[in-house]
C-alpha cells in the first residue's frame, strides 16, 4: 500500500478557497463602509479595511492548512504503527 499522507499543498487550496469568498464579501462590505474590520482592537473601513481582510486570506490558509496537516499526518502514522502491531500480535 503506498503511503496515504495527507499533502500540505492540497490542504493549503482547500484552506484558501474555502475562506476566501467569505472574506471577499467582508472586503466589499469594508469598502463600502458598511462593515468594519476589527484588527488589533481598531475599526477600519474603507481601502485599509479591504487590503486588511485581502491579506488575512493567505495567512488564514497558512495557520490552518499547518495545523491540520500536523493533525491528521501525525494520525496517519500512529494509526499505521497501531495496526502494525495488531497485525503482528495477530500472527503470533
């Protein structure tokens, strides 16, 4: 059986695209005053709330896309060394 890691590219576009139109939409609500983006405990509107949720896309992509990597990799390999080791108490 080949080894079925999860790829940290594909997280990455999941992670991307997923959050992405709901960010766009905060974006445009920014851009044209009706929401604000909170950052560091200010309100921002206008161009600087659009660029401030532009640019938390690719860093909300990065942060969960590692995590869950990290999470599910780390569960692949304890579930493979487990079934490892009943396979082998099986055969005894």
């Amino acid at each position: 059986m080949a080894e079925a890691y999860y790829s940290l590219k594909k997280l990455l576009l999941a992670y991307t695209f997923a959050y992405a139109p709901f960010s766009l939409i905060a974006a445009i609500l920014s851009l044209a005053g009706l929401l604000p983006v909170n950052f560091n405990g200010q309100h921002y509107y206008g161009i600087s709330g659009f660029i401030i949720t532009i640019l938390t896309i690719p860093f909300v992509a990065i942060v969960f896309g590692v995590i869950n990597w990290i999470y599910l990799n780390l569960g692949v390999f304890v579930g493979k060394k487990v079934l490892g080791l009943l396979k082998k108490s099986e055969e005894r």
